[in-house]
C-alpha cells in the first residue's frame, strides 16, 4: 500500500490554492482534505462532498512539485 495524496492545484475554480496533501491511508487522506477544504475554502461537509474527495485521490507522489 503506497502513500495516497490530494492536489488543490487540480482545481482552477475557486481561490487559488497550491496545497497538496498526503497521507498513508485513504480515511487520513480524505479528514485532512475536508478540514483543509473548509477552513480555506468554505466547503462543507457532506457525504457527497468525501465522495468527491475520494475519487480525486491519487497513488504515489505527486511528480510536479512546481
């Protein structure tokens, strides 16, 4: 099981955001992306809102860090 992570940077609409974040575990991976989310964002948390999270989450690292 390889490190998971999530890119802000994939998402152009809304504020411009360069966060990436990463984690061992999908759970960890999405509670870090939806305090994240809500703090900068002002997303809300909802079941629909994780699912979406959980389909933009990627194995590995990511490979442009510019």
């Amino acid at each position: 099981m390889g490190r998971k992570y999530f890119d802000c940077r994939s998402y152009p609409e809304g504020p411009k955001c360069s966060m990436i974040l990463s984690a061992d575990t999908e759970e960890e991976l999405i509670e870090e992306v939806v305090k994240h989310n809500i703090r900068v964002h002002g997303d809300n948390d909802t079941k629909e809102f994780r699912e979406l999270i959980r389909k933009d989450i990627k194995e590995g690292l990511p490979l442009d860090l510019t």
